[in-house]
C-alpha cells in the first residue's frame, strides 16, 4: 500500500485526482493540501510515499517546499502535477528534486499511471 498526499489549491483538481486513485486497491489518500504550509505539516503528519505537488500554490509554492521536501527522512516521491510545464521550469524542479514532473493539461493520466505503477510494486 502506498501513501498519498495530493497537494494542490484547486479542488476540482484534487477532486478528479482522489476520484482516479481511489479506484485502485493499493493506494491510501493519506492527505490533501492547498497549499505549501499545509503541503509540509501534512507530510510531517502522514509520511506519506509519494506527494502529487502542484507549482502554483499560496503560501509557499510548490518550487519553494519541493526541496524542504526532498530534505525529509524518509523522504517522499515528488510528482509534480503542474500548467507551468515549460523545460526550463521542468529542469528547474529536477534540479529541486522532484522525481517525475507533468502537465496537468496533457499529461494528467500519466501521472496517474505513475503512481499506480508505483502502487504496484
């Protein structure tokens, strides 16, 4: 079983993400935030093994908690779900340390199918 936190402020996001993981038997919403505060107290809170990280975030964006992230022990898989998907922002987070990065308006599925890979193992 894998534990998820899904970080992000748009709810119908969150929504349709929770709807497609919650289909699937080896996967546990550990948690959901709006933003990157919450994105750390929750991950301090579920220890969760993969955070789905939206960029645009108030608070503190995802490119700002993304490495905090990354410093946790045991830290989590990062899947950036994001609009801002250019290569320069995609190089930025690699560099950050996220472990996958996607767009939400293309990739959505694939990020999905990620996690259910992982889920898998």
């Amino acid at each position: 079983m894998v534990k998820v936190v899904i970080a992000d402020d748009n709810t119908p996001i969150r929504e349709r993400i929770i709807k497609l993981l919650s289909g699937l038997s080896d996967v546990e919403i550990a948690g959901e935030a709006i933003d990157g505060v919450e994105t750390a107290v929750m991950v301090r809170k579920a220890h969760p093994d993969i955070v789905i990280l939206d960029l645009q975030m108030p608070k503190l964006s995802g490119l700002e908690i993304l490495p905090r992230l990354k410093e946790m022990d045991p830290s989590p898989v990062v899947v950036v779900l994001t609009n801002y998907s250019s290569g320069p922002m995609k190089a930025m987070c690699t560099r950050k340390g996220a472990d996958f990065f996607f767009d939400k308006s293309t990739e959505f599925e694939k990020a999905i199918s990620v996690i259910e890979k992982m889920a898998q193992r």
